[in-house]
C-alpha cells in the first residue's frame, strides 16, 4: 500500500465506538434510474442517511425450479463505511459485541421465492486505520459502492405469476466522527416483533413464467463476480456456512468449527484444552515436565498430600492463564500471551526467577533469608510453593504456541470479556490437567527415584538444566535491548546457554563416577533403594549408561549453539514497510515469517520446514522474496503487520501474490504447504 493511500485511509478512519449520534438527513440514493427498487420513507435518523440501499434481481422472469440471484447494493456517501458480516475488531478498540454486524434478512411473503441468505456472497474488504487511544491499527470494512449476492431459489411446484421478496439489511454507518444509529435489528427469540421492523424493508420482485418464456440472466454488471457454483451446493443439501467459523491448520491438518452455537462453543473449548495440553510437549516447558515428576514421586507415600499440591499446582496454571484472558478483554494495547517477551524487562525478569529456582534446586543455598521470605516457599512440598510452581510453569509457556491453540486464541481475542476467559480458561485446564492426573495417581511415579544419591543427582543436573533456561531468558532479553530493529538481534548468549548445558553433561559424569566408585558395605545394602545408583552391583552399568548420557547433553549444548548462532541459508530480507512495497514494486511473491528470539517454537520450526532443501532452493528464486519479521525488542512496525494480517501470535507465516493477495497463513506448516503456497501464489500475476 502507497503512503498516499495509507494516508487517505487514515483521514477516512472510522469512529466506531463511540455512542449513536443523530445527523443530519441527507438524499436518498438514486437507485431507481438503475431498475433498484429503494427503501420507503422512515420516521427517524439512521444509518439510512448515509448509506443508500438498492435491491433487484439478475431477471425479471424465472420459471419453476429455477434459480435467481439478488444483488443488495449498499452505496456509500465518501467517508462512510459500514462494518463487515464478520468484523475483527482488534482489542484496542473495544468490545467486539458493540460493533453492528451488516446482515441481511429475506422472506418471502407466499413461500414462492426461497431465500438462502446463509450462502451470501459478501464485497470485498477495504482496510482502513483506525486509532482511539494510540497508534491508528488496521480494521476491515466495507465502504464505497459494496454489493452482496444472495442465492434464491424457485420450488419446482411454485404458482406462476408475480412473487415478491422482503429484504431486511442490518448495517451501521461510521464516520471519522461518530457511527449513526444501526438499522432496525430482527427480534431475538422469544420477542415480540416490533413495529419498526415490520415497516423496515425493500421490495425486490420477479415474475414466475413457464420455461418458455423465462428470461437470460444478468452475468454483468452488478451481478459480475457471482459464483454460481453455489447452487449445485445448495440443492446437494449441503449446509450455508458457519457464521462464526474458526479454521484450524496444522501441519496441513485442516478443519472448521462453528462457536456460534451452545455445542460449537464447547467444542472449540475441548480444542483449546488440548493446545493446553500441547503446550506441555513444547521446547518451553518440556524441561520442567521431569522436575514436578520427582516432586510428586517425592512424595507419593501420602497420597492425599500429593492431590492436594496437585490441585495447588492446578490452580497456580489456571489463574495464570485466566489472568493473560482478564488483560486482553480489559486492556487495549495487550493482544496475545507471548507479547509479554516482547518486553526485554520481563524476559530478564523471567530469566532472574528461574535462575532463583535452579540455584535452590541444585541445592547452593546457604544464605538465611529473614522468616517472611519464607512464608511463601517454592518448595513443591508446600500449597504456596506448588501454586507458584504452577505460575512459573504457564509463564514459560508463553513464548510458545501449541497446535490449536494460536487459533482459538486469536478467534477469543475478538470476542466479548466473557468468552476471553472461558477460552484462556480451558487452555489452562489443558496444560494443568498431566500434572493434576499424576497427583491423582503418584503411583504413575513410582520408578523414579525418592531419595539418595540418585535423587540428589537428577536434581542437580536439572537445576543445572534451568540455569540453562535462565541464561536463555536473560540473554533474550539483553538482545532485545541491545537491537535495532529492523536489523537482526544478537545470538551471541546461546554460547552461554551451550557451556551451562556442558556442564550439566560433565556433572552428571562425574558425580556418577564418584557415586559408583567404591563399594559400599553389605551391611548398608539394605538402607539403598533398588533406584540408588551407589549400589554396587550396579556400578558398572550405571557408570556407561551416565556416561554417554552426560556425553551426549554435552554435544546437545555444542550443536544446539552451533546451529542456533548460524543464521542458516536462506537470505532473509529484514522486514520494513518499504521493503515489502518494494518487493510487490518489483513483481515478486513474499514469504513472510514472523519469529523472535524468546519463540522457540519458531526456530523449530525454521529448522525443520524452512531449511528444507526445496523450500531454500524455492526462497533463492528471483521472483520470491523471503522477508522475516523479528519481534524481537517490542518491534513496533513488526507489530503493526502482524496485527494487519489478522493475528497476534507467533510463529506465522503468511505468503503473498505480487499484488498482495493473502495466498497462505498458517503457525503450523509443512514444507509442502510453503511449496504449494508459493507456487499458487506465482499464479496471481
């Protein structure tokens, strides 16, 4: 988009929330010239004043059994718009249920014409800039001359003669100052039809005539751009499309569901608990999966005790998540759980807790804190201890979205405070549920070990492994400090994660060996448990099995350095609104990654999908242009595209024809879906 066109867009901004406001009427469009049929006079202001109607159909003769399509014409004044069928209303600009929906409502007085306003074919969308308490940010709406189609269809028994079709369009009228009062809106179930809406309406008529004497129909015009596919769809029985859809894609795994309805809602929910659960298997929670297993193994011998701290933990997860759900419905500039990393504060915050945590874990502390600090133990043997577990655990899942998750989250963030919370509630549920089933069950734990040496180690090189976690964090966050944007961040502090990683290896070696190295009396054989590694009928096997375990942590922490500092071999373009104009200037399809440095699951998925060998070879090719959006350091115009192509999460990657159409979108892709995505997208030009 020209900074000329951004700029007329942004003058024509919409301000959608404030209260209704009375204007002026103005004349009404002259639809009649054009064989529309327009409204009758009303008693009152509305968004009729701004926005003219017309109806018809694309001929004046239809048989029996025949099909007919009517065009609604909402012909806008200059700096009007409406709001779509769908509107996505970024948080920033409030409630999403205060926005009016345009719909359009059909009958047919007789039962002769059918109706089928759930196929609608809607206009297009025209972006605008919209800003109320900050930054002007995207939102989609219609305005100028937009025409909907709507499919009707003839029974093959209906009567012939003249038939008549009352259409009924909700919509709303906003300009850069105020959005005039909606149209009349139908009863809700159970109310009373009211007078106004009875009176509200256009006419559109036809005439029922033997075949002979039907008439062709209107292909041009208004009525170009139809699909009349549709109708074949229709008489197959097959169902309109869901009104509130949520489309899932994952690794090419696609389906819909519609939370319109009371059984859609709950099904959408059960799939937001299990991104919840996903999220357990991701790179940023995974290491601490092992550390509440031994805590619950711990203490498995008093079953009700574990259930009790189960639950703790539970809650701890639970509130975490609701508490991410309560800032985005209430807070206008707060759009999705991982935004908090894009803050390099509260990375190093992160990093400096979980650094706490791992230092008490491998058992340093020998400091006496004054009595209040210990009021509130992270010790995982206490109710506070387990439900600040709990917390730390949901936080460290926030740089990473599960399978599910990144779409339901994003279909939440549009919806009104209630059902925000019901959804971030159930992803909470989801990742909480592992740990609250195996305190339920602690016998699950049974094979790890509950005290000794053994116990002691595990822990050990776990705190080192978290230490680990918290460089991470800590250097993520310095290099969001230190960047530039729109030039890549540091990668330098994965070195400092790779030699705490070492040293877990070589600790693990080592203490093994020291374990193992002397036998110990039989008269101390009974006080070891089968699990201790110091028995030494065991020595031996124990002393390979560590051995090439802390050999091969070592090498992890190596290679992982080595392949995390290397920028790979695609050569990025690093994204700015120039550079995407300039790519589409230049005739070129855009692939077009967001990541960060905290997004793990974005280098994963960079590592296994982008670096594929077709995919590279593809991305080198002189009329794609690959551009990477690093989030990194709260970048601000990376933020604004990612909230222009519909999402708040990360990862994304979004493929662009060269004249900007939107070909693909997807958080989990494969490599044949970029491959096929580019090639379509070729296909635009």
């Amino acid at each position: 988009m020209t900074d000329p066109m951004r700029s007329t867009l942004a003058i024509s901004a919409v301000l959608l929330l404030s209260a209704p406001a009375a204007v002026a009427a103005g004349p009404d469009g002259g639809f009649g010239s054009m064989g529309f049929n327009t409204a009758p006079p009303k008693e009152f202001h509305d968004s009729r004043d701004q926005v003219s109607v017309g109806v018809r159909f694309d001929r004046p003769n239809v048989p029996p059994g025949g099909d007919l399509v009517l065009a609604v014409v909402f012909d806008q004044k200059p700096g009007w718009h409406i709001h779509t069928h769908q509107p996505v209303v970024p948080p920033e600009l409030g409630d999403a249920s205060d926005y009016i929906a345009t719909a359009i409502h059909a009958s047919s007085p007789d039962g002769r014409l059918v109706p089928h306003t759930g196929w609608t074919q809607w206009p297009s969308e025209h972006e605008i800039q919209v800003g109320w308490n900050g930054d002007p940010i995207p939102y989609n709406v219609y305005e100028g001359r937009a025409i909907a189609w709507v499919p009707v269809t003839v029974p093959a028994d209906a009567s012939t003669g003249p038939a008549t079709l009352t259409i009924r369009p909700v919509f709303q009228a906003c300009d850069d100052r105020a959005c005039m009062a909606p149209t009349p809106e139908p009863p809700e179930d159970g109310d009373e039809v009211s007078e106004r809406w009875n009176n509200y309406g256009w006419t559109a008529s036809v005439n029922i005539v033997p075949l002979d004497q039907a008439t062709a129909v209107d292909v041009e015009g208004d009525f170009e751009g139809f699909n009349g596919d549709v109708f074949a769809r229709i008489r197959s029985g097959e169902e309109a499309p869901a009104q509130d859809l949520v489309t899932f894609d994952v690794f090419g795994l696609q389906f819909d569901l519609d939370a319109s309805g009371g059984i859609g809602l709950i099904l959408l929910l059960l799939v937001a608990m299990i991104g919840g659960f996903l999220l357990n298997l991701t790179p940023c929670v995974l290491p601490v999966i092992p550390l509440k297993i031994l805590a619950i193994s711990g203490s498995s011998g008093h079953r009700s005790r574990t259930l009790v701290l189960g639950i703790s933990m539970t809650l701890g997860v639970i509130m975490f998540w609701i508490g991410i759900g309560v800032a985005i419905a209430g807070v206008g500039t707060f759009t999705a759980s991982n935004q908090l990393f894009q803050y390099p504060v509260f990375t190093i915050v992160v990093g400096l807790v979980i650094a706490a945590m791992a230092v008490g874990m491998c058992g340093l502390f020998s400091v006496r804190l004054p009595s209040q600090v210990y009021m509130v133990t992270p010790r995982h043997d206490t109710l506070s201890g387990s439900f600040l577990f709990g917390i730390m655990t949901a936080v460290l899942a926030t740089p990473c979205t599960a399978p599910f998750m990144g779409a339901a989250m994003a279909w939440a963030t549009t919806k009104p405070a209630g059902v925000t919370l019901i959804t971030f509630a159930s992803i909470g549920i989801g990742m909480a549920l592992p740990y609250l089933v195996l305190s339920a069950f602690p016998k699950l734990t049974d094979r790890m070990p509950k005290a000794g040496p053994a116990s002691e180690l595990i822990k050990q090189v776990m705190g080192l492994l978290m230490l680990a976690a918290a460089t991470y964090f800590v250097g993520v966050g310095l290099s969001g400090m230190l960047v530039d944007p729109p030039q890549p961040p540091t990668r330098v502090y994965f070195w400092a994660v790779a030699a705490v990683v070492i040293a877990a290896g070589v600790w693990l070696v080592l203490r093994t060996w020291q374990l193992t190295a002397a036998s110990a009396p039989a008269s101390e054989m009974e006080h070891h448990t089968r699990t201790d590694i110091s028995l030494p009928r065991h020595a031996l096997g124990w002393r390979g099995s560590m051995t090439i375990l802390g050999a091969l942590v070592a090498a992890a922490g190596v290679f992982l350095a080595v392949k995390l500092t290397d920028h790979g071999p695609i050569s990025w373009v690093w994204y700015t609104p120039e550079k995407l104009e300039e790519a589409f200037d230049d005739d070129k399809v855009v692939v077009m990654e967001f990541t960060a440095e905290w997004c793990l699951n974005c280098k994963a998925l960079e590592e296994t999908v982008l670096h594929a060998d077709s995919v590279v070879s593809l991305l080198a090719a002189s009329d794609v242009e690959p551009i990477k959006v690093d989030l990194t350091g709260n970048n601000e115009s990376g933020n604004a595209m990612l909230n222009a192509v519909g999402r708040h999460q990360i990862p994304l990657l979004v493929v662009f024809a060269p004249d900007g159409t939107e070909v693909f979108k997807g958080d989990f892709y494969n490599t044949q879906q970029v491959l096929k995505a580019v090639e379509e997208a070729r296909q635009h030009r």
